[in-house]
C-alpha cells in the first residue's frame, strides 16, 4: 500500500510487549500532524459512565467495584477478577469489542472530518482483531527478544518467568512481519528508529 496525500492515513502500530511502540509514537505525536489512538486509553475510557462497557461490568461484578465517585475503581476491579480465569473471559469479552467499537468509530469521524494526515492506532492484538482490513497500513514496531527482556526487567520490574509467560503468549516475530507492510527497529540507537520513520514519511514532517 502507499501512503496519500490530502487524506487521512490510517496506520496500525503493533509489536511485542517491550518493543517501544509508546516511544515511537511519543516521536510521531511530536513532529508529525496526526492523532494516537492507544488501545489502553481506550479501554480506560470505555469502563466510564456513560458507555456500554461501564454497565456491564457493573452489572456482572457488582456495584463493589466502584469508587466513591461511582465510576470504577481500577484496583477493586482487578481485586474483584484475581485469578478467576473465567471473570477475566467474560471481562475481555465486554471490553475487546467495545474497544474495536469505539476506535472504528473514531476512525470513521477522523476520515470524514480529513484534520490529520495520520491517525495512528496502537494495540497489540492489531493483526489478531483484523485491523489489517480497517487501516491502510500496519507497521511493526521490533526489537530483539534480549532487548525486550532487558527493558522489562528494568523499566517494569518484571522476573524472568512472569516476561517467558507474557512473550509465549504473544505473536513471534516472523507473523509479526508477514502482516505488517514496515518494519521499525527499535531494538539500536534511536536515532536509527527516527530516522527510518522520518524516511518513510518523507514531506510530511512539520517539527525538525
């Protein structure tokens, strides 16, 4: 696919836990006119008054899971699921097509409304929830798995066993790369990871 001028492009960005998708966008955000979409703001939005998402949750844990403000309470929520594998089911069943939902909509007013060259959606499960038929393009944020390991462990906190489970879990990296039409390495010096962004955008950036 091409990129195209005068038009909103829609871009997924996907990739391992670890990869850096949240700083390669932080640097998209920065120096190009576009929107970030993260599917984990999404999701956090969604559990409020008002949407769908809220009164189910609700309705299938209880009122205990709110807070004083009636909205709810992230730390009651997660309480209220703890090692119940079936509670997490149902739960992902609300939320992953109220997400969808809701960034399908957004994109749909920001193709309309035509105020941004990109909008950019970040998610993990991108090529698992078929965005490669919603976006026009995928871009896979890589990095190697020593990479991934060493930034979890630093940054998260994160033991050895816990990000084994978490990575066996996730899509390897020749999938990763069969669904996506670019790839970023962000595993070097940033530099390189901005400067391969900067050449695929070439005439679109607004900040030097």
């Amino acid at each position: 696919m091409s990129l195209i001028k005068g038009k909103t492009n829609i871009i997924g960005i996907t990739g391992g836990i670890g990869a850096g998708k949240s700083t390669v966008l932080g640097y998209i955000k920065e120096h190009y006119n576009c929107l970030v979409i993260f599917s984990d703001d999404v999701a956090n939005e969604i559990k409020k008054k008002g949407y769908p998402a809220y009164d189910e949750l609700v309705s299938f844990l209880g009122e205990g899971i709110l807070g004083d403000d009636g909205e709810i309470d992230r730390a009651k929520m997660a309480a209220a699921i703890f090692n119940n594998k079936n509670k997490l089911k149902t739960i992902n069943n609300i939320l992953h097509p109220a997400v969808n939902t809701f960034i399908i909509n957004s994109i749909e007013n920001e193709r309309k409304e035509n105020r941004y060259d990109f909008v950019f959606v970040e998610a993990a499960l991108l090529i698992e929830n078929g965005y490669k038929d919603i976006v026009d393009e995928l871009w896979y944020v890589y990095a190697s798995e020593a990479v991934r390991r060493e930034r979890l462990k630093s940054s998260r906190g994160y033991s050895d066993d816990k990000i084994t489970d978490i990575l066996s879990k996730q899509l390897d990296d020749e999938t990763f790369r069969k669904n996506c039409d670019f790839v970023i390495d962000n595993g070097k010096n940033f530099a390189l990871t901005t400067g391969s962004i900067d050449k695929k955008l070439e005439g679109w950036k607004i900040n030097g």
